[in-house]
C-alpha cells in the first residue's frame, strides 16, 4: 500500500473513531499556508485540530515521535489562521491519532 492510501486509510479511521467518540468532523486536510491539519472536529463547546499519524511498522519511527518541535509550531501557526477564517474563539485542543499497523506471525505458537 503506498504511503498516500495508507494516510488517507488512517484518517479515515481516525474521522469514524472520532465520531463514535461523539465529535463532529468539520474539516479535512485544512490547509492554510502555515500548515495542514488532518481534521478538525468539535464536540460540546470545544474545537480539537487532529493530527494522524498512521504507520505500517517501525520503519518510520512511532507516530507521536512524528509530532517534532517544527510540526508542533505548525499546528500552533495553523490554528491562529483558522480562528481567523473560521471566527472560532472558544476554546481549542491538539490532538494525535496514532495508528500502527502490525503484522504478527506464529500467534498459536
């Protein structure tokens, strides 16, 4: 599976896991030009901005060590250009969706 099918199969998965956690999906891939955000989804009176992180193996590091200091700086930046755009001023959370895909053999022995 190529690493752009596998992200959009994860985020997928994170929008009907979120949803089943009671959150409305909002957006998806919000895109501004400091950042991208994934999803952006709210319940009661609170925005999250979801990042997702979706891996294969162990190849590529966890997902949450993909959340480095400049992509954190981006979610900062691409919050203040979605209260701007989107008039929202209530309150606001980051959060990661991680999702890791594991193969394992001889599970009977």
């Amino acid at each position: 599976m190529s690493s752009q099918r596998l992200g959009r199969s994860g985020e997928e998965l994170a929008a009907e896991h979120l949803r089943g956690l009671g959150y409305e999906v909002l957006a998806r891939n919000f895109r501004c030009r400091r950042g991208e955000i994934d999803l952006v989804c709210r319940r009661g009176g609170e925005v999250s901005l979801v990042e997702v992180k979706t891996r294969s193996g162990a190849g590529h590091g966890t997902p949450g060590e993909a959340l480095d200091g400049a992509k954190r700086r981006a979610m900062e930046g691409t919050l203040a250009e979605y209260r701007a755009l989107s008039g929202w001023r209530g309150p606001v959370r980051f959060q990661l969706v991680a999702i890791t895909l594991e193969v394992i053999d001889d599970v009977l022995g």
